[in-house]
C-alpha cells in the first residue's frame, strides 16, 4: 500500500540548487518486522458492490478453469474486477494477470500460478484440513464454530506449508514479494501477498475469510456476521506475516493510530471484497513504478486503485505523489484533497499539500497543513524538516532552524536533516555551527553527491578558519 512504504518518505531532501527532493514519498506495501508490520497506503469497503454479498455468494463461485481453456491474449485486470455482482473476482488469477499486465510476470507465470494454487487446494481437501461439509440444518453457532475452525487450520496450513514475511524487504520494495506468482515459488512475501494468497487458497476450499486495511498494513479476518462493522468482537483476525497469530480488532485501531473520520467513512478495519482488496495491490505495483523513476506509468495504476475502491485513501496520497513528481499540481491537490476527505488524520498527505501550496504562492494554507500534520504527529521529524527547509527557502532563517534542530532532535540519523542545517548555517554565515555537524555529517554519508559537496564546503571553511587563527 507498499505505505508505500511507496513507499518511505525521502527525508534527506536538499534545498540546495539541483538537489531538492522534498516528498519524493508515496506510500508503499512493506511491513517493518513480523508482527510489528507498517507497510502499505490503501483502504477500505466502497459503498457497493461485492462487499455486501452473503459468504456464500462470495466464495461459491472459484470453480477455477483448466489453464488450458484460460483466453491469456485477450485477458486484463479490469475484466476481471468488472464481474457481475453474484461472480466474484479469483484473487490467484487476478494477480497473475496484474502481473503480466505491468510487465512482472509471463504467460506462463499466469498459468503456474492458477495451477500452483490449485494444486495446494488439491493438498487441503485430500488432507481434508478443512471441513467442506455443508449442512442445512447446521444452527448459526454450529456454522460460525465450523467457519472459524476452518479459517485457522488454512492458516496454519499456509504457515505449515513454509509462506513467510521477508525480513530481507522490510519495506516491500521487492516486486517478488507482492505477485502471487513469485510468492508461490519463493514462500516469501509481506502483509499484502500473504493476505492475497490466504484469500486465493480461502476461495478454492470455500473458507470465508476477508482481507483487512490499516495504514500501512493488511491482515486476515474471519468474521461470523460479515457486515463490515469494524471492531466486531467476535471476529478473528490472523497476522499472515507473524505466522497466524490472532489480535483483537482493537489492537490495530491503537497500534496503527485509526484516525475517526477514517474509521467512520470506512476506510479501514473494514472487511474488503476482493476487488478492493487489489486496491491496495495496484496501488503497491504503482509504488514499484515509481521509484523504478515511472511515474507516468504509476499513475496509471494509482487510478485503477481508486477506481477499484474509491475510499482508499493511501492510493489518492500516492496518486497525488505522483502528479506532483511530475509538476502536475492541480490534479495532485485534488488526489490529496481526497485523501484527506477520507482520512483527515493522514499526516503525509498535510505534509504533501502543505508543500505544493507554499510552492504555489499560498504560504497561509500551505503552513497550516504543516501544522496540522505537526499536531497530529509531534514526535514525527518530517512535518519540522519540511517545514524548516521551506522556511529556509523563503529565507526566512529565524524561523527554519528551530524546525530543522527539533527535527534533528526527533531524528538524529536523518541525514537530511543534517544536510539542511549544515546549509543553513553556511548561508547565514554561522560557520561554527556548520563545522560541529561536520562528524555526524560524514558518518551518515551515504556517497551522494550533494552530502560530497557539503563536506568539501565544510573542509574549505575549516581551512579558511585555520588560515585566519594563523595570521592572527
């Protein structure tokens, strides 16, 4: 979603001329450590369609074809999504096929997928790990009792079969780690695959199961009554990447600061139906684009993800990234105005907007969305580094160090911000101050050429100051 983690915020942006790269963030898909995960931007239920259909509407119908009788030279994503109401979308083929589409996958990788995912279908029923018994005269809490245990033991089969989260790709951008096809080879993946395949393997045995958005992350729920109520108490949720463990509902609204108007206009910790659930893998695959340096083409796949879930509110952020990369400024505020109507809590998309207006002449709004990303997130030094550099930028120098230090402070291994205040302290002549982050400058250095021209910069103000102690 990856969040992009489209992914993580580029915080060592520079003002200095030809090295400015302030937001280069989307959020992207990653899940930071197994259990602990923050990864993709994406959201939650549209107001109609598949996710209002009983369970049993929902996964009776993946009777999948022979790959034989698959039509792969005629077949896209959006003929797949674009299904009747009563027909829902086969997530294993549906990934595949995005996957071929953006130019990450074969043919052949279509049919290995459908096949693969059939194949450990084939391993369920024979094992019988499930019980596919359907009784009409079984009592709602019989059923519910047989759901829920069928639910854990796909699970704990998923987990038996070796699936796991890449610790290797914290940060999801691996594009192995979000397609189904190289997930089912390698048994790695994050918090979107993962989910994904759980519910592709879910639909072949008929286990009702969902997939769930918070920011940055996705989990599996099983949920007795399905009517998308989010803190349900009798809904089970399962961490595909810490290995099944089950956490309350209320657990992801804490862990992953759930703003209200989110929570409220459904954007999160809402069951999704297949098609918004790849909401959130297009709107990763655009992340994957777009620091493949493909915005134009990222774009593109940002716009699927709203149009496959028109609440998701990290693929309006990404969306809006993107214009913006590409100096389109009207459509990225309106992708960040969307955002924002959806989710008012969303900290990066103030940060973003706030930017572009104060680029635009219109300081007013443009420091307010900083500040209102500052209040929403105070210990966070991105809403302070920003917020200094354009401070700096309108020389405004009174007003920029105290941003820069207290994001300095907030983040002491951010190499931006060492870099910004380096060259605040060069250009208001504050030599003393700029040689004292000479060391820490050069331990974060990470062989860019704009921290190589500092250091020069720092090494010629040292030797001019040596001179002048000389001839004292």
């Amino acid at each position: 979603m990856i969040r992009v983690r489209l992914l993580q915020q580029q915080r060592s942006s520079l003002w200095l001329a030809g090295l400015t790269a302030l937001i280069a963030s989307l959020a992207s898909v990653g899940c930071a450590v197994p259990g602990e995960q923050s990864g993709t931007r994406g959201a939650s239920s549209s107001p109609s369609g598949e996710g209002e259909r009983s369970y049993e509407a929902h996964f009776d119908a993946v009777e999948t074809r022979p790959t034989s009788q698959l039509d792969l030279a005629s077949l896209t994503v959006d003929d797949l999504m674009d299904v009747a109401e009563d027909e829902p979308v086969d997530a294993g083929l549906a990934s595949a096929v995005m996957a071929y589409e953006a130019g990450f996958a074969t043919r052949d990788d279509i049919r290995m997928t459908v096949q693969k995912l059939d194949e450990l279908r084939d391993e369920v029923l024979r094992r019988r790990i499930v019980d596919l018994h359907y009784y009409d005269d079984l009592t709602p809490a019989l059923r519910q009792r047989r759901d829920e245990r069928n639910a854990k033991r796909l699970v704990e089969f998923i987990i038996e079969r070796g699936f796991r989260f890449d610790e290797t790709d914290p940060e999801g951008h691996d594009p192995r780690n979000l397609f189904l096809h190289t997930v089912l080879q390698r048994k790695q993946g994050y918090c979107v695959s993962l989910t994904k395949l759980a519910i592709a393997l879910a639909q072949r045995v008929r286990v009702p199961v969902r997939a769930v958005r918070v920011p940055g992350h996705m989990f599996l729920r099983y949920d007795p009554h399905d009517d998308g109520t989010a803190l349900d108490s009798a809904a089970v949720n399962f961490e595909m990447t810490a290995f099944g463990v089950s956490r309350p509902s209320t657990y992801y609204l804490n862990r992953y600061n759930v703003h209200s108007t989110a929570l409220a206009n459904g954007v999160y910790l809402q069951n999704l139906s297949v098609r918004e659930m790849f909401s959130d893998v297009a709107s990763n695959l655009g992340s994957l684009l777009y620091l493949k340096e493909r915005p134009a083409e990222a774009i593109e796949w940002f716009e699927r993800a709203v149009d496959y879930d028109g609440r998701n509110a990290q693929a309006y952020y990404n969306l809006g990234t993107a214009h913006a990369r590409l100096e389109q400024r009207r459509d990225a505020l309106q992708a960040f105005r969307k955002a924002l109507e959806y989710d008012a809590g969303d900290y990066l998309s103030y940060c973003a907007r706030g930017r572009l207006y104060i680029e635009a002449g219109d300081p007013t709004q443009g420091f307010d969305d900083l500040e209102r990303a500052i209040s929403l997130r105070p210990d966070e030094a991105h809403a302070y580094q920003l917020r200094g550099v354009l401070h700096a930028k309108r020389e405004e120098y009174e007003k920029a160090e105290p941003d820069l230090l207290r994001a300095l402070e907030l983040d002491e291994r951010d190499i931006g911000t060492v870099r910004n205040l380096v060259l605040l302290y060069l250009q208001t002549e504050q030599v003393e101050q700029a040689l004292e982050l000479r060391e820490p400058l050069e331990r974060l250095h990470d062989g860019d050429e704009g921290t190589g021209q500092l250091l020069n910069a720092l090494r010629d103000a040292e030797r001019r100051r040596a001179e002048a102690e000389a001839n004292e």
